[in-house]
C-alpha cells in the first residue's frame, strides 16, 4: 500500500493505493497518529484503494473518534466493493462519506 499525504493549513488529505489490510494497517496508523495533531478536516481518498479488511476497518474507527474531538473526518471515492464492506460492517452510519 503507498500512502500519499498532502496538507493545506489544518487540513490532511490521505490517498491511499492498493490494499488496506493487517499487513498494511499498522503502517497507516502509525502514520496518522503522528500527522493529525493540529487537523481540523481528515479526508480520505480512496480513488486508488483496491481492499480494506477488518484491520484497516479498525484503523478508520480510531482516526475517526480522534477527529470526532479536534473536527471532521471524510471518505472520499470508495469502490463499489469498499462501499459494500461498509455497508454490511454498519461503518455507513458511523462514517462521513461522499
């Protein structure tokens, strides 16, 4: 998985490529909780994500509890398939996504 990060004032944007799953979400984790300090508007583009598994699920969860308290947080251009893991997980209610 490449994680691509591009930050304008208080606000991260993370695309993510290719799987999000339990090799690849440590990472990702490890790397958010070094970049949001100071983030008002989380956002997620998923364009380029292939998978997400129960691992990266868990990953999401956090950021988003974490924004919860400091601002916002977004998921943009998820897949069909990824929609679909959101859907039957109930993360479509619990997430922001467009």
């Amino acid at each position: 998985m490449t994680i691509n990060k591009t930050q304008n004032g208080d606000q991260l944007v993370v695309a993510l490529e290719g799987r999000l799953d339990t090799t690849t979400a440590p990472e990702l984790e490890a790397d958010l909780k070094s970049s949001v300090d100071g983030i008002t508007r989380l956002e997620f583009d998923f364009s380029s994500l292939e998978y997400i598994s129960s691992a990266g699920l868990r990953v999401l969860l956090s950021a988003q509890k974490v924004m919860n308290k400091q601002g916002e947080m977004v998921i943009k251009n998820a897949n069909e398939d990824i929609m679909d893991i959101f859907d039957v997980t109930g993360f479509v209610d619990i997430l922001t996504i467009e």
